[in-house]
C-alpha cells in the first residue's frame, strides 16, 4: 500500500491482536448464545430428545463468559455478571416450557421476570465507564422481543418469518459481542 493511500485511509487507531482476540472471543460468545438460544427453542417445542443435552450446554454460557470476563474485571465481577446470565437463560428455557403446554399466566410471568433481569444486567455494565446502561438496556430488550417474535413465528408454523427474526437475533448477538469487546477495550462507542 502506497503511503498517499494509507494518508486517505479514515484508519483512527490500530488494533493489536490481543484485543482482535477480544473481540472474536466475545463475537463467537454472543453468537453461541444466539444459536443455543433457538436450539432449546426448537428441541422444546418438538420434545426433542437432546433437550436435556442442549440445556446443559446452554447453561454452560455463563461460565464461558466468566472466564473471559474474570481476566478484565476479577472474580466477584464476573461472577455477578454469570448469575445474571445465569438466570436470564433458565427463564428463557422456562418460558418456552410455558410457551409450548400453553400456559399464558406462566408465560407472561416469565417474560415480566425476563425484561426485569435485562434490567438488572444493564443496570450492571452501566456501572462501567465505556458501556452505557441505555444501550445494553435497548440489546437486551431487543433479543428478548425478537426471541419472542421467533417463537411466535415457529409456534405458527410461519417458518419464513421465524428464520428472517432468527437472523436478526444473529445481528443483535453480534452487536452486543462488539459493544463488550469495545468496552472491555476501552472504547468509547
């Protein structure tokens, strides 16, 4: 590359590899997340006999994101934010148990519970200085809206409609992989 080419590049800093490593671990996290998240969808709402399976790898999540969040922040902060997540993943299993016997009352009850501990996570990395509690707040309440709607769309047999949100779930988990790793870099977005 020709320095005059380089002198037109709108490049404002340089990245090292440890924080390019950052970044793909938390994208590939959030990602998980995404992909486990409708796999327990779709393996409770068949009765699938590897629900069992996919919820203990799914329960695992959290404690991925402690060890990665453990070398930045320490032991009593990671630990915070995998029970935070910790519980955000059981009332996802338990609201599409409600979803799928049709039990509305317990199906509302878990998605209040949801968007209450959405609250409680963001309020948790507004404590930080390069997160803002609005932004997690507005990740939060998008993944669970669109989780909601994909279930939906599936429950409905609208398959076409469940893979367009499914897609936008992928979006959104990579969004909130990026939002962390930039944080957890120092970078103010």
């Amino acid at each position: 590359m020709t320095q005059a080419l380089q002198d037109t590049l709108p490049i404002e800093r340089q990245f090292t590899f440890e924080e390019l490593n950052i970044l793909a671990n938390l994208l590939t996290l959030w990602n998980r997340y995404a992909i486990w998240t409708r796999s327990l969808m779709i393996s409770t709402f068949l009765d699938l006999p590897q629900n069992e399976a996919v919820k203990k790898r799914i329960y695992n999540l959290p404690s991925e994101f402690y060890n990665t969040m453990r070398v930045f922040f320490g032991e009593q902060i990671a630990q915070q934010f995998q029970y935070l997540f910790q519980k955000h993943l059981v009332l996802l299993a338990q609201l599409s148990e409600a979803l799928i016997n049709n039990d509305q009352e317990s199906a509302d009850q878990f998605t209040r519970e949801l968007y209450q501990n959405a609250d409680s996570m963001a309020a948790f990395f507004g404590l930080f200085p390069y997160w803002q509690e609005a932004q997690w707040k507005q990740y939060l309440y998008n993944d669970i809206s669109l989780s909601l709607q994909e279930a939906g769309a599936y429950l409905t047999g609208d398959y076409d409609r469940e893979i367009e949100i499914y897609e936008r779930l992928l979006i959104n988990a990579a969004n909130m992989g990026e939002y962390m790793a930039s944080g957890i870099m120092g970078i103010q977005m």
